[in-house]
C-alpha cells in the first residue's frame, strides 16, 4: 500500500459526497491508506490498527488461517502472528474477548462501555435458558471456575451433554458463556481456538475494572463515535451495526452527536438513507490498496453496505449447503485500489 495526499472531504452547498469520495474515505478510515511498515511488524503497528477498526472479529471456521489474523495482514502485510495472541492473552493484556460486533478481540480501554451489554444480561437462545431453569447450576459452574480456572467447558465435573454440531452446547458450555456474557467471567485464553474461563478480576487488569462505568446513553454515543470513525462516513444502520446496537437505540444517540458537532448529516450518491460523516475523517486523493479480506473483516461486516458503496453482493455461505452456494465456501473479497474487484474461494478439494 502506498500513502496518497490527503484532505478534508469536499463538501458542495447541499453536504454531498460522491460514492467515490464515500468509498475512498471509508478505506482510509478502515487503515488501508496507512503507510506500509518499514520493518518488523511490532505491537505499535498493531495498535494503530486496532485504533481503525475499533475491534476484530474472531469465528471457528478456519480454512486459511483464524479470521482475526487476516485484518492486521491485510494492512500490514506480512506480521508475527502469536504477537495478537500475546497482546490478548499474555500479560500486559491489551485486547479482551467480548462482544463487540459479534466474539470480538477489542481494546481494554473499551471494557467501560461494553458493561451495559453485560448488565442488561440479553442474551440469546441456550445461554438465556440455562440462566433461569437452572440457576443453582449457573451458581455450581462459577464456583467450580473460582475454585479451578481457567478451564474449558469440556474440564467442568459436570459439563452436560452436548446435543449437536456447531451450537448444539452442552449446559456446562452454556452455563459458562452465559457468565462471560454477563460479565462475571473473562476469556483467560485460547487452546486449539477452545475458550478458557476465569474469574474476570483475574482476567481484566484491575485499573480497567475500577474504571468508572458510563451511563448506558453515554456509552452509545461513545461507541457509535468510534463506528463513525472507523467507517469514516455511514448511515444509521451502519454505524448501529458496526457495534451492534439496534437502529432505534442509536437513531437518539446520534442525533445527540450531531447537535454537539460530533458527526456531519451528509448525503452520499445513490444511498436511500440520510449518512453521517465524522468531521475528523480524512479523504485520500486515490488509494492504492492491495488485499485479501477476511469474510469476516470489519470492512465488510454489513453486507447490505458493501452493496451500497462497493457494488458487490457478498454473502459468507459457509452454512449454505453446498448445491446452493452461488461464489464457494469460503470467500474472500479481493481489494484492488479503492474497489473491491473479486473473490477468492480458498477451501481446498483434497479428494
């Protein structure tokens, strides 16, 4: 990648921007204009990635490598893998697994504004169930986890039967996310990509924990400015997305963030919705990007964006089964410039 000139978004009578304009600055919010590393890869070129995209996502489909090793390759290059590992999971930590947008690896200076998530308690499907049948279990587990972590779900006495492929948990399984969604565990470390479970005041560093704890609304705001910055410029639904909130849950917070100059009401070409533009973003005259996405990078995380601003339909189809899929199992945007231009399907055919 090579560094271009850079200036503030052109902006017309009627604050509107080209879909080039819109493409080339999301792409430099997103890291990809950033001057390559002039030698080893460290934890500050790390950092100012992290510092783009706000947080990375992880998944269990591994068919190149983990998902959250590819951002960080695909704006630096070539870089030492176990140093993400390190930063995440070795002391000093620096990153925390939660979520985020989805199981993220995410900054701890973040850890405040996610306790809202963990307070509210919404979780989803099994976790939710296990937490009110069973709630003397709940207790047992976490005891067990006090007692004996970190552990995996497969190390508890009475981890329960799993009951199928993919999210088919077992209790035990269920029991411990449900305490890491609520904030009462940590992801200690990763064996063979399995999550492993302690006591979060043995996880997260204790001048994180004693940090205040913004209101909810207050959090909002602070998380949608950082989707603002990260995306460079995008609509409700997007910035709502990029750190999961609803559309109604963020639509006051970002009224909010405009009255107080936080965010600019544009109009981008050809987008239905009203965006919203983060007034420190930068606008390179050209990108000249050369890269290969992870399906789950932070730039493509909304498809119905990628849609909009790259004209790219884009669908992971890893659980389509296989005579539906229209581009492969595993597909891999190609970048080129400012345009996303192909796709790479990587999962091998060894019979």
């Amino acid at each position: 990648m090579t560094t271009a000139p850079v200036a503030r978004p052109r902006r017309s009578r009627r604050d509107a921007m080209s879909l080039a304009e819109a493409r080339r600055l999301t792409l430099a919010a997103q890291g990809f204009a950033d001057p390559a590393p002039g030698g080893t890869v460290d934890r500050r070129h790390l950092r100012r990635v992290l510092g783009r995209v706000g947080m990375i996502q992880m998944d269990s489909v591994n068919v190149l490598v983990r998902s959250h090793y590819l951002p960080a390759f695909s704006r630096l290059g070539p870089y030492p893998r176990d140093l993400l590992d390190r930063m995440a999971y070795r002391r000093p930590r620096e990153l925390f697994e939660y979520w985020g947008h989805e199981a993220s690896l995410i900054p701890m200076a973040l850890h405040p504004l996610l306790r809202w998530r963990m307070a509210r308690g919404d979780a989803w499907g099994g976790m939710l169930r296990v937490s009110r049948e069973r709630p003397d279990y709940v207790r047992s587990v976490l005891a067990e986890v006090a007692e004996r972590g970190p552990i995996g779900s497969s190390e508890l006495s009475d981890p329960g039967v799993k009951r199928g492929p993919w999210w088919g948990w077992a209790d035990g399984k269920r029991a411990l996310e449900w305490l890491y969604w609520t904030g009462r565990l940590a992801a200690a470390e990763r064996r063979n990509f399995q999550r492993l479970y302690d006591l979060t005041e043995r996880v997260i560093p204790a001048e994180v924990l004693s940090a205040p704890t913004p209101p909810e609304d207050e959090a909002h705001r602070e998380l949608l400015g950082l989707a603002a910055r990260s995306l460079g410029v995008g609509t409700a639904a997007d910035l709502a997305d990029y750190v999961r909130l609803t559309v109604p849950e963020a639509r006051p917070r970002i009224a909010e963030l405009v009255e107080d100059g936080s965010l600019r009401p544009v109009s981008v070409e050809g987008w239905a919705q009203p965006a919203f533009l983060d007034p420190e973003a930068r606008l390179p005259r050209q990108v000249e990007a050369r890269a290969l996405l992870s399906p789950f990078d932070s730039l493509v995380w909304c498809r119905p964006r990628v849609a909009r601003l790259f004209g790219m339909e884009f669908r992971l189809e890893v659980y389509v089964p296989a005579p539906g899929r229209r581009w492969g199992y595993y597909v891999l945007p190609l970048l080129l410039g400012d345009r996303l231009v192909g796709r790479a399907d990587l999962k091998a055919e060894r019979k």
